[in-house]
C-alpha cells in the first residue's frame, strides 16, 4: 500500500539527501499512523510545532522523536535510529559558522586636543649631587627630573624610580599566575575551562563542532561522582539534547561500563542506548530519558 505524499509540501532544495530521506521517512509513518501534529503531540514529549518542523525539514529531529514515532507506527526503531545518526551528521556539518561582529568605529573626540605645556625643569641642587648636573639633550634642554611631589606636601618629592621599580615586580609575579587561568577561559573547552567558568559563577557557552570530543576525568567527591563538567543531579536529558550536562551524563555512562560513543555532548542513538542499560541495571524505568533518578545511579 503507498502513502499520499502530494499534500505535503515540498521539502527545502538546500536539503541535504540523507535528511531528506530522513523526512520522508518519518512522513509515510505519519501518514500510515492516521495521526494528526496534534495526536502526535498528546502521545509524544514534543509539541505539535516541532512535529512540523521535524517534519518538513525545517530542523533535524532529535533522536527520542525519531524512536517515538516508529514504536507509535510498530516500525523498526534501529533502523530509522541508524537514518537519523546519518543525518544528524550532515546537518552538524552544514550549519553555518556564527557570523563575526563587526568591530566598533572609534569616534574622533570633536573638540581639538590641546597641547600640552611645557614644565620648566627644576635645576639639579649642587649641594646634594654627586655626580654633577644631569647630561643635557640635543638643542640644549635639560631632561625633566624623575621626581614625584607628594599631595599635599609642597615641596615634598620622591624619586620614581623606586615606585617603577615595584610596579615592575607585582606584574612579574602576577602575569605567571593569571596566564593559565587566562588560556584556559580564552579556549573555552574541556574541564578546566568548564570548571574555571564555573568557578566565577558563569560556565563557558556551550558549542559542538563536527568531530570534536571532550575529556572525562571522572572523581569521586563527597561520596558521588564527577566528570568536572556539570554537578547537576536533576536535568532532564532526552534525544537531541545538547550541552555540558550531556558531556557528563557520558562520562559518567562510560565510566559505569555503558559505551555512549563519542563524548560529544549530543544525546544520539547510541547514549539513548547506552541510558537504557543503565536503567534497566538500576532497576529504573527504560525510556532513555536522564532525570533525577538516572542521575543518582550514574553518581553512584
């Protein structure tokens, strides 16, 4: 039996060949189920709009609607499963690079600036100098004095060279000290930075590049674990979700002996595969979503 496909419309040129046949897919069990957006909304954690996003190509499906709607239809879960990993791979790829700020124009003040007026050198005192007055510049004038007067104490000066010489050595000590912080907020990835954010009370946003995975350190403190990316114990995680929390939760799959794949910080096929198996050894309900009760296990 074929399915009606020309009350849909057409689906974006720009679309990639494998999430096209993604769409397509996902539209003939649509069709075939007899389901509306809005049934499916009712029956499926996503909303009727995101249903006709997923399904019209206008943004990549996470992979819990994917299996949603195969298990509504009794299609083969593995299979779209194994589509949908294809595709999201393509769509990661094709999306545009965040266009650059442009710099800001530096404003010209309007008012001229004023020349600044010359200070008459203070003449070297004869009585106090050791080795004669100081050397003379080309044309004859006297360099200025490297002296500071002091607020309120006319008359009262104190040589720079001491206060430069201190500046000097706050910054040598200092510079060494802030420049690892500085790296490693300036790269924005990994657990240091992650935990360098966190630590000012801001974590570094979040971005996911085809082919980039993340480091798992995983300790145990107070009795629980952590990866350093994320101390949450109540996120809800499902297909298609992204961010550090993800980045932990796979750390902490991995680390209790389910292989979510790449630690990439995307919830795919193979961590919604990986969730299962934890739950269903915790004794946890198998839907693949990470709320509280599957953090507590994978903390454990």
């Amino acid at each position: 039996m074929g399915w009606d496909m020309s009350r849909w419309s057409g689906l974006p040129a720009s679309l990639d060949q494998r999430m096209r046949q993604l769409v397509v897919q996902l539209r003939r069990l649509k069709d075939h189920s007899g389901l509306s957006l809005a049934a499916l909304a009712a029956r499926t954690p996503y909303s009727k709009s995101s249903w006709e996003r997923y399904l019209n190509g206008k943004k990549l499906p996470p992979a819990g609607a994917v299996e949603a709607l195969a298990r509504l239809c009794g299609a083969d879960v593995t299979r779209l499963l194994a589509l949908h990993e294809v595709a999201a791979q393509t769509w990661r790829a094709g999306r545009p690079a965040p266009e650059a700020r442009p710099p800001v124009p530096v404003v010209q003040p309007a008012t001229p600036v004023q020349p600044v007026p010359r200070i008459a050198p203070v003449p070297p005192d004869p009585q106090n100098s050791r080795s004669g007055p100081p050397p003379r510049a080309a044309g004859g004038e006297a360099p200025l004095p490297a002296v500071h007067t002091v607020p309120g104490r006319p008359g009262r000066q104190v040589p720079l060279g001491p206060l430069v010489l201190g500046a000097l050595a706050v910054l040598v000590v200092v510079l060494p000290v802030l420049r690892p912080w500085q790296d490693q907020l300036a790269a924005g990835r990994g657990t240091g930075a992650a935990m360098a954010g966190r630590a000012l009370g801001a974590a570094p946003e979040f971005t996911s590049r085809p082919g980039e995975t993340f480091d798992c350190r995983v300790r145990r403190q107070g009795g629980a674990l952590y990866a350093g990316h994320s101390r949450t114990g109540s996120t809800v995680l499902g297909g298609g979700a992204e961010g550090w929390d993800v980045v932990e939760a796979q750390c902490l799959l991995r680390r209790h002996g389910y292989d979510p794949g790449v630690v990439d910080g995307l919830v795919g096929g193979r961590t919604l595969r990986a969730v299962k198996r934890l739950q269903a050894g915790s004794g946890l309900p198998t839907d693949g979503i990470v709320g509280p009760g599957t953090w507590k296990a994978l903390r454990r």
